[in-house]
C-alpha cells in the first residue's frame, strides 16, 4: 500500500514558523519519522494525554496562551533531532530500530522542567512558571531525546562521574541539534536553555565555554567532581566538547561571544564542532558502559577518534589536548 506523508505548518513559540509532520485531519502524527506523536497531558502527571487533533492544519500561533504552540515546539523538536541522529549520526531513532518516543506537553502545574522516560520512551514538557517559559525549546528537546538515546547505548548511570557525562551527552548533542536546525530564529549557541529564561533573570541554563559561568559547574575536573549534582559535573565534558569544536580563548559564533580558558593556561584549536560530536557519538555507542567516568571518557573518545580519523590524527591529537585542557590525563 502508499502512505501519503501530510505536513502542517507549526507557529512555534521559539523557532518560528516550521513545517509539522502531520496525519490527515489532523493530528501531530509524523509519520515520516518512526510516527512520532505529540500528546497533550491538559495539567496531568500520568498517562498517555490526548493526541493533538485540529480541523486546520495549522498548529499554535507563536504564544503560549495557544496550547497547541508548545506542541508545534515539542513536534519540531522531536522532528529535528530524528534528523539529525539519521543525517548525522547514521542512527535511525532513540533506540535505532525506526520505532518513534512521543512527547507529552503541559505537564502538571507550573512546572518548570522537561525529562525523558524510559519507562513511556517518551519526552514530556512543563509549562515554566513567573518568568520561566515553557520548557520546549530546541536544545532542551534535543537534551531530553538524547537521555533516551543514552540509555539505548552506553546506560551511563545517572550518578557520580557517569552521571555527569550522561548529562554531558545531553547537553553536547541537544547543542548539536540546535546548530544542525540552522533556523534563523534560534540560531546554534553553546549555551543550554537561553530562550526559556529559567532562571528568570535571562541569563541561560548552562554555559559550555565556561561551566562555571552558572555558578555551581565546574570547568575542570577534580577528584571530588563526583559529588557534584550530574547537571553540574557535566561541565568539565561540555567544556571538552566546546574546547574540541572551536579552541581556546575568545570567539564569537552567530553572533554569541564566547572566552574559554584552559587548565593549564595551553592554546587550542578547534576541529570544528562535526567532527567533535561524530567523535562524542562513536565513543558513546561503541566505547562508554554504565560505569564510565572521565578517565574512561577520554580512552573512549581518544579510541573512537582513531577509528573515525586515524591513530595520530590532528583529530586525535585535539582529542587529548582537550581533555588535557579540563584536567583529564
Ligand atoms: N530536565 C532534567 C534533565 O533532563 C530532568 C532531570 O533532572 N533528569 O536533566
Ligand atoms: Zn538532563
Ligand atoms: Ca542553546
């Protein structure tokens, strides 16, 4: 039999206006990836919600006051991220048999995170709070699949140093996405979560360039760097992975400047961020277990590099240097 593939229009809180994967009349049912499917949990905490249904074809309005604008958000993001994996990463979906997660918005009341499930294989969205926007943004939904592709691959246990690159791979390949969308309304940064205003002070979630910019990261690894909360000892990994990309010092990148320094004051220069998250990915499906920490990270990427790009490649040698840079040796 021939399935027409149907696509509606998404007027997105955060990336404008973008084309949806859709089912005739109509829901968001992308049928071109896996059949992902938005859901719309109308304050609940549990179960499946109700399946996004509108008699156009046409999805929110760019406010939050349309609750079918966080869906085209949530739909877009889930969209580019299975892009990505497939383009990018030669992965078909989370678990790469083809098989789509689902996302779930306006979860409970006020709440102000996202997260991923392995139980549902599904992504589900808070509404924020006071300043905090809805949590659907590009890079926070690109965050939250990627939980799930870590669990698929290398388990890293969501505690002490795993826990820290767990977060890490999250925050590296959400970033990813957000370059590889190149939507002229949320262009690529090393920045996590700088369109919801969390915080509500406008300043984002994370800073790749220099954790500590948040106040609580650290920049470098230590030996106490385990006992730090995951979302804060992922920093010395972002780091390695903003150091790999682009190389120390001051830079400015679609129009965001960035100063990274470096542990022992050494001067690097980028590989440019492709080749540094194929190196992150290989290592991370091919080489890291549940139990590995930076030590193991810097074996697993520095053996992912030689296999992408040779034994004693500049790749290679940008891989060591980077992690020399944040203190793993
Ligand atoms: N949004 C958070 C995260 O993905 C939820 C959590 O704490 N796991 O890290
Ligand atoms: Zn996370
Ligand atoms: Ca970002």
């Amino acid at each position: 039999s021939f399935e027409a593939i149907e696509t509606g229009v998404g007027n997105t809180q955060y990336s404008g206006q973008v084309t949806l994967g859709t089912a005739p009349s109509y829901t968001l049912t992308d049928t071109a990836r896996g059949g992902h499917k938005t859901y719309d949990l109308k304050g609940g905490t549990s179960g499946t919600g109700t399946l996004f249904t509108n008699s156009t074809d046409v999805w929110g309005n760019g406010s939050a006051s349309n609750r079918e604008t966080a869906a085209a958000d949530a739909h877009y993001g889930a969209a580019v991220t299975w892009d990505f994996y497939k383009n990018e990463l030669g992965r078909n979906g989370i678990a790469g048999d083809g098989k789509a997660a689902y996302s779930r918005v306006h979860y409970g009341n006020a709440y102000v995170n996202a997260f991923w499930s392995d139980q549902c294989f599904c992504m589900t969205y808070g509404d924020g709070a006071g300043n905090a926007k809805p949590l659907t943004s590009l890079d926070v939904a690109g965050h939250e699949m990627t939980h799930g592709l870590t669990a698929a691959t290398a388990g890293l246990r969501y505690s002490r140093e795993s826990g820290g690159l767990n977060e890490a791979t999250s925050d590296i390949l959400g970033t990813a996405v957000e370059f590889y969308a190149n939507n002229s309304s949320d262009a690529g940064d090393y920045l996590i979560g700088e369109k919801i205003d969390i915080r509500g002070n406008g300043t984002p979630l994370r800073y790749m360039d220099k954790p500590s910019k948040d106040g609580n990261s650290a920049d470098y690894w230590s030996k106490s760097l385990g006992r730090l909360d995951v979302h804060y000892s992922s920093g010395p990994a972002n780091h390695f992975f903003f150091l790999l990309s682009e190389g120390s010092g001051a830079r400015t990148v679609n129009g965001v400047s960035y100063n990274s320094p470096t542990y022992d004051g050494s001067t690097l220069t980028g590989i440019g961020r492709q080749k540094a998250y194929k190196i992150w990915y290989k290592a991370l499906s091919t080489y890291m277990t549940s139990s590995t920490n930076y030590a193991g990270a810097r074996t697993a990427t520095l053996s992912a590099a030689t296999d992408l790009y040779g034994a004693g490649s500049a790749e290679y040698n940008a891989v060591n240097a980077a992690w020399k840079a944040v203190n793993v040796k």
